[in-house]
C-alpha cells in the first residue's frame, strides 16, 4: 500500500511559532509580567486539564457543550481542555483558603482551548494574562484591576486617545431586567446574551430579539388584574400567570430600547423611575470612573451595552476597545466574580479580575506598529576562517558566555561573506573573524554591522568592549 504523505500544517485554529515569532510572543509576555509585578502580584499555575462539571457549574452549558474541547478519560471521567483561567484559580483559592493571607494578588500565563470558527484576534488555542484580586470587597480593587489593564494597554504602545476603558454593572442591568422591566430568571439570561451580542448582529435583528424576549414574557408572581409587571407601564392589560400583551409590551420593548441607546450614564438615570437612580450599580459605576480619573486614567465611559458572556460576573464589568479603524473591537476585559468561589462550599470570597489574549495583544501591537518579529540571538558573532582556528574560537565563546555575553560560533567552514551574511540575517550586532593572524596575537576587530564601524581589541579586552 501506497502510505499517504502527512501535512506540514497545524491543526486548524492553532499556531506554530517559529524564532521570530516567539520574539514578538516574548515581548508580549514581559510586558504583562512587568505590568503586573509592579503592582505586587504573585505568578501561579496549574495543569490544562480540569473535570468538566468545573465550567458547567459557572461558565454555563453553552461553552461545554459547544466550545470546549471535551473527553472522557480512560477513567470514565469527563475531562475537558480548559477554555479559561477563572474557574481554576477560584478552586485553587478555595482549596487553600484557610492557609492563605488575603488579599491575595495572583496572576498567570497559561495557554487555553475553545473550539470556535478561527478568526482575526481569536483562535482555538492561544495563550492568556489573567490578574485577580481576591478578598476585597471595595471598588479599590476594580480600581486596582482596571489600572493594571490600562497600563499593559499603555506598554503596548498606545496612547489615551487610542483606546477607550469601556464599564458597566451587572448590578444594575440585573435590577433593570427584574425589578423595572418585570422580566423573570429565564429572560434575563436571554436578554443578557442578546445585548453582550449587540455590537454583532444588526441593529434590526437586535430590536427584533428584545421584541421577542417581551413578547415570550410570562408574569412569575401573581398580580392583580390591571397592575403592571413594570413601573413604566402604568395600565398594562395583564392578568395572573399571563404574559403581558399589546401596547404594554411594546411599551416595555421601546423603553428597553431607548435605555440601551443612551450615550451616558446620566442620559440612562433621567429616563429611569427616581428610586433606581440610586441603584447602587450606578453608585458603583460612578465612583470607580471618578477615582480613575484622579489616577489620571481619563479614557473611561459607560456602555450600557457591555456585559461580558460569563454567568459568573456579579459586578463591575469593563472591556477594552480599540479604537483604530483597522482593529476597532474589544481587546480584552474582565470584572468582579464574588459568588464563583462558593461553588466549592465554604465562605463567599469577594474577587475581580481580568483576561488577556495574546493574539489580540499581537494584533493591537501591530496595528500600532509595535511589534518587531526580528530579535538578535546573540551579542556577538563569531566568524572562523579555517578549520584549524574553530577549537580557539569555541574556547574564546565560553570565556564571554561565562561573564554573560551570549555567541553564536560559526564552524560551518563557509566563505567569510556567507558568514557575516548569517550574521546579519539573525540579526547579531556584532562579529569577529577569527584565523591564523588572530589566533597568534589574540587581537580582534569588532565590526558592528549597522553602522560598519570597526574597533581592534585584545582578547583581555573583548569582554568590556561587550558589555
């Protein structure tokens, strides 16, 4: 039988990463390790393998059943690839609850799996920062979180004006859904799903959604004949166990509408009932905009519209977006999860937190051109002429790699042209050529190759030269 020949390609959705490529990958990652460690936050780890009933427990069935990479081991245990970080730090800290000292400042690099249609900024396997503050229950810790997200956004390279912190509170979209709108657990879920999807879909197919989340409405406690599920329908016909119907429900859907499309915080809170614009979602969204704004961070505003997918969210919410008409979308986010941790029993532990990709990172990056895929190798490139000079070349590499200077040895036996051409094509500053004459005098010239410039040292002196 004739054996087939395999393919030179990845699997689909994930990446090879070849020198260059892990330059730019490295860059990105010291600038969220940098980032981060300047605010104190510790690195952690874990395997990528987690039991399934972890994410169907608190990221929902929908991503388990439809975007993980899910199995049975040979242990008939459901075993799936973990698509986030959040899950696994909340039982990793519910774990060792009782012997950590809170707050607790973590943060980690792992690489994560979704099985989702490839596309620019999301693949199916990528790489993740994720930040989390545990155990404070204050708005100082979005105000520390978001902080760090604007400062890795700034390493980035981007100035203010080119990206907005964009925030909201599941505080107070939950109260609108079932204290103002009247809508029931169900419907708060799908109106929750539709608006994170909003700035996906048509402006037509999003009004036609909320329409229909109204109209499928069916009134969870009973009500006199005549009282309205909602206090901005005043006369709306609806009886006992009936979901609300004609000029109510589109009453309802209008000012649901309207709300959504309202530029500020304070263009929503006019149109509420006075009792809700002392929601203390709104209270919350105001004092964190205002204390990052006496942090100088000036590039925050409301967006009614955001509400991350996660079901774990119980806060704050805030995403990043570009706002480069080339990349403009959102780039990261996060939020406050207090409720997660006490999936695994025991006493609720307040925390806030954020994700973020590394090939949104990369696209951001090169969008602003502040990427180089070129990174040298060495420092010094050491050329040899002769086959007899190559062991006095390999002696003299160890002495400069044993005070830190980093050599490439070239014993390839090539035309010194060809040698110097490798040197250039890896982008190593400098060479040496080393033969007969410099092995009998152990004098070198240093040749920095950008400018040309030449400078003849003593082996004694080579090391300095350097440095």
């Amino acid at each position: 039988m004739k054996k087939s020949v395999l393919s030179t390609e990845p699997y689909k959705g994930v990446r090879d990463f070849f020198p260059a490529d892990m330059a730019a990958e490295r860059k990105i990652f010291d600038i969220w390790r940098k980032t981060v460690e300047k605010y104190g936050y510790e690195e952690y780890g874990a395997s990528v393998l987690e039991p399934a009933e972890l994410y169907r427990a608190k990221s929902g069935e929908e991503l388990v059943n439809e975007q993980t990479y899910t199995f049975t081991d040979r242990g008939d245990r459901q075993v799936t690839l973990r698509p986030e970080m959040t899950p696994t730090v909340a039982r990793m800290v519910s774990a060792k609850r009782r012997e950590l000292s809170f707050p607790l400042r973590w943060y980690s690099i792992p690489n994560l799996f979704r099985y989702e249609q490839p596309q620019r900024g999301r693949l199916r396997e990528h790489w993740q920062l994720n930040v989390d503050i545990f155990g404070v229950e204050s708005i100082n810790a979005e105000i520390e979180i978001i902080s760090i997200a604007h400062d890795i956004v700034c390493a980035y390279g981007l100035k203010e004006n080119d990206f907005e912190i964009r925030i909201n509170n599941r505080k107070l979209m939950n109260y609108l859904f079932k204290e103002v709108f009247g809508l029931n657990e169900e419907a708060t879920k799908k109106m929750s799903r539709l608006i994170d999807k909003k700035n996906k879909i048509s402006k037509e197919d999003f009004e036609k959604g909320v329409r229909e989340v109204f109209d499928n409405l069916t009134i969870t406690s009973p009500r006199p004949l005549g009282e309205s599920s909602s206090p901005f329908v005043s006369q709306a016909k609806v009886g006992r166990l009936l979901p609300p119907v004609g000029a109510a429900n589109g009453k309802l859907s209008d000012k649901l509408l309207s709300l959504l499309n309202s530029q500020t915080l304070e263009e929503l809170s006019s149109q509420l009932p006075k009792n809700v614009g002392e929601n203390e979602g709104i209270k919350e969204i105001q004092n964190v905009i205002q204390n990052l704004e006496k942090l100088g961070i000036t590039n925050v505003r409301f967006d009614q519209s955001l509400m991350r997918g996660f079901d774990y969210y119980t806060g704050i919410v805030f995403e990043i977006f570009d706002q480069n008409p080339v990349n403009k979308r959102s780039v990261f986010g996060g939020g406050r999860y207090d409720d997660l941790l006490s999936i695994f029993g025991g006493d609720k532990i307040p925390a806030v937190g954020f994700g973020a990709g590394d090939v949104a990172a990369r696209d951001l990056m090169e969008t602003y051109g502040n990427i180089s895929e070129t990174d040298s190798s060495a420092d010094l490139y050491i050329c040899t002429i002769g086959k007899q000079n190559i062991s006095y070349a390999l002696k003299l590499a160890q002495k400069l790699r044993q005070n830190e200077t980093r050599v490439t040895v070239d014993f390839s036996e090539k035309k010194v042209g060809d040698q110097i051409a490798s040197a250039v094509k890896y982008g190593i500053p400098k060479v040496i050529c080393i033969g007969d004459e410099e092995v009998k005098t152990t004098k070198f010239k240093i040749k920095t190759l950008e400018t040309g410039q030449e400078v003849t040292v003593q082996e004694e002196e080579l090391i300095k030269s350097l440095l």
